[in-house]
C-alpha cells in the first residue's frame, strides 16, 4: 500500500547542554509541509539561517557529524537525526539556539519522545522511496559496510574491541518507530575512560559527563546504574549510523550491513550510496516495455503499467474500463470484473517479476501451479484502478511462492498466494 510523508502536528521544544560544546540550547521542532525535507535553523544567528540535513554539506566527523552552509555550523546532529529518521518522519524544521542540539542523556529517546508527544500526522504527498538494484560495498581496512537490495530497511551492525568488557558485539534490527523506540533509541553515547583527557585536548566533549555518556574503565563503566541493554554499545553504533543515514534526505528500502564503522566512514560509504540509489519511478514499465517481456495479448493481457520492481517484489497496475470484453455478460446492467480475472492479472504481475528475473526471456513461459488462499473483499467496477502487489517467498529450481494483494485505492480487494514455474517455450 501507498505511505505517505510524514511531519509533526505542533511545534515542541527540548533544552540542554550541547556535547562537545558545552553551551546551553534550546531545540525547537516544527512542521514542515511536504517535501520540504530535513532542516536546522540557526535562531541564534541574524537572518536565522538554514542548514539542510544533507549528506553534501558534512564538515567534520571527529567524535560526531558537522554539518555546516556558509560558515553556519551544527555539531553532532546525529542522534537527533536518527530520532527523525527512525520514526518515519520526511518533513521537518528544527530551531536551534545554538551550534549544537542538546545532549540530553546521551541516547536518542528524548528526541522521540518529544516527536511523538507532538504527533505525527500523515501529509497529502507519497513517500517516494529509492531502493538499489545491486549491493553496493564501501571497505576501508577492516572497516566494511554493504548496502543490499530489500523489501524493507534494516541494519545490521558489528562492533570489536580488545576491551574485554566490550569485545565484540553483534545485532541485526528492521528499522520500524516501534523497533526504534524500544530497541534502539534508549542506547547511550560511550568512550572509554583513556580517551576522555585526549578529547577534552581537543576542545571536545565539554558538555559530557556521566550524566549523559557511559564512561569504559579498565573494570567496567564509571556510570551509576546498570547498562540499558548487555549490548547498549553496538545499539548506539545504529543510532550514529541511522543519523548519518539521516543525511540522504529519502526514504529507502534496503538492508544495511556494516562492520565497525564510524562516523567518517558512515559518510563515504553513504556518499557512494547516493550515486547508486534510484527512484522508484525509474523503473517503471509502460505497456510498449510489457509486450517485450510478457507473452499475454489482447484480450488477455490485464497489466498495463509496472510502476515498482525489485528483486523480489512488484507493484502493478490494470486500469479496469467498461470497455472490457467481460462486461458484456458480468453482467448486464450491473458490471462487475470477474473473481478469476482480478486472481490472473495479479498472476500476469507476478510473472513479470519471474520472467525479468531469467535469462532470455523470450524463449520463456510462466505456468501457474496453484493458487491458494484467494479471497475476495470488494468488487472491482468500471473506473477502477487496480494496484496489485506481490512478494517473492521463495524461488527455487525454477519453481516460485509468491504472495499477493490487490487494491483500489487503500481498499484491499483481494488475497492470493501464487506457485508458478518457469519453463521453455
């Protein structure tokens, strides 16, 4: 089904001490209309000038990510940014009274809590989500991340140490607002008890404190109180890499696998991403493109437009005129498109996918060996347009599950699951 983007129903503030700077701040969220995007205001500064939450306009990435327009910086967006970007939110203005959002306890639960507490609401313009059709790969010594086609975004992530109390730590997570707030969002910024007197040398971190940071020592960590979760460091290593994600200002669908990285290497890897995602829309197949793959004519053919495909997944669409043949007798008077015709369309779909996933498909066929599960919601009448969806669940030896819906509008009008075979001509 359709998602649409995504903002906040009313303005709310959040206020603090910023991480590295150390400097009192008030972090203001606004709506934002549609495809307004992701962006800071500097209110402290004359003519409140904006900084777009882009992947172009990094500036530093030592201990957190600067970003930064003509001279007008914003340190350590990160964590904010995973806050927006895990709860599905497109749209978005954040007033910032100073150069950097508040630390607050060092996690990105403040952040969404207060998202949440202003509501989110749906808008009028569709999320117009980019996928990739091939893994994209970024290695820096022992530093790996990949990017692999999906049907949906997840992380996985992996975190070595030679401290025995972190060692290494592993987790694989979809990002959903309700995995986000539960699972990632309460994992705290972390460094180790050695470093703290070389960053504070560097100017950095003169707002930490064990209020708002765990602290590594050589027995454990210097904090009051347990840790959030056994593997509350690699779950923070998702936040700072969904807010460097963050930057690319689109939604996606893809699966992320990543490998000790850091902010440095996050924002390479993601600069490579960019060149390689696409827009849906892309790969959109009109009727000239379906007569090359799909065998199917007239009066058979019922698809006539494919307007999303991946690797295991297809949208679309069969405009339904009272032209059809089938309303002359189903029936006169009362047309209505027959149960077995809506169940073949969604089959033509599939087998698009089928046959764009062969070699040579001209000399192939798709034979349909069973149909399971259909059920029929809503008749489908002249002026309808039907969606239909389907997921590959398996494809092996030729032979393919598969599972499909079909909608008019947001009405859900019919469910089937599809085996099929691909065989020669």
């Amino acid at each position: 089904m359709d998602e649409f983007q995504k903002t906040i129903a009313r303005e709310t503030s959040i206020s603090g001490i910023g991480l590295h700077t150390g400097v009192a701040t008030t972090l203001t969220f606004k709506p934002a209309p549609e495809n307004a995007g992701v962006k800071f205001v500097r209110s402290d500064l004359s003519g409140r000038p904006e900084v777009k939450a882009d992947i172009d306009w990094v500036l530093e990435t030592d201990r957190g990510t600067t970003i930064s327009a003509d001279g007008v910086k914003i340190h350590t967006v990160e964590h904010v940014l995973a806050a927006i970007i895990g709860l599905g939110i497109d749209n978005l203005i954040m007033e910032v009274s100073s150069s950097e959002p508040p630390v607050a306890d060092g996690s990105s639960l403040p952040f969404a809590e207060a998202l949440i507490e202003a509501g989110i609401v749906e808008q009028e313009e569709k999320k117009d989500y980019h996928f990739i059709e091939h893994p994209v790969s970024f290695t820096e010594g022992d530093i790996q991340i990949v990017a692999a086609p999906s049907d949906t975004f997840t992380v996985s992530f992996l975190i070595h140490y030679s401290h025995s109390f972190v060692g290494s730590q592993y987790i694989h997570l979809p990002i959903s607002p309700d995995i986000f707030v539960s699972q990632i969002a309460l994992a705290r910024t972390y460094c180790f008890e050695e470093d703290v007197q070389k960053l504070k040398r560097k100017g950095l971190i003169k707002g930490g404190s064990l209020e708002n940071a765990i602290v590594i020592s050589k027995e454990g960590i210097l904090n009051d109180g347990p840790l959030r979760f056994s593997d509350e460091f690699v779950r923070h290593k998702i936040i700072d890499f969904l807010g460097d994600f963050a930057l690319l200002g689109v939604p996606v669908r893809l699966r992320i696998i990543s490998a000790k990285s850091g902010h440095r290497t996050n924002v390479k890897f993601l600069q490579l991403l960019r060149k390689a995602l696409r827009k849906k829309e892309a790969f959109q197949f009109d009727i000239l493109r379906i007569l090359d793959i799909m065998p199917h004519r007239y009066p058979f053919l019922l698809v006539d437009r494919i307007v999303e495909l991946q690797q295991n997944r297809v949208v679309g669409i069969k405009n339904v005129t009272i032209n059809e043949p089938f309303f002359q007798g189903h029936f006169p008077g009362h047309p209505i498109m027959p149960g077995v015709l809506i169940v073949e369309a969604m089959a033509q779909v599939g087998g698009f996918l089928l046959l764009h996933s062969v070699d040579q498909p001209d000399n192939k066929l798709v034979y349909f060996l069973g149909i399971d599960d259909v059920r029929f919601r809503k008749p489908v009448r002249p002026g309808d347009q039907l969606r239909f969806e389907l997921n590959m669940l398996k494809f092996k030896g030729m032979i393919c599950k598969m599972e499909g819906s079909a909608y008019v509008g947001d009405n859900l009008v019919c469910q089937a699951k599809l085996l099929a075979k691909v065989v020669e001509k």
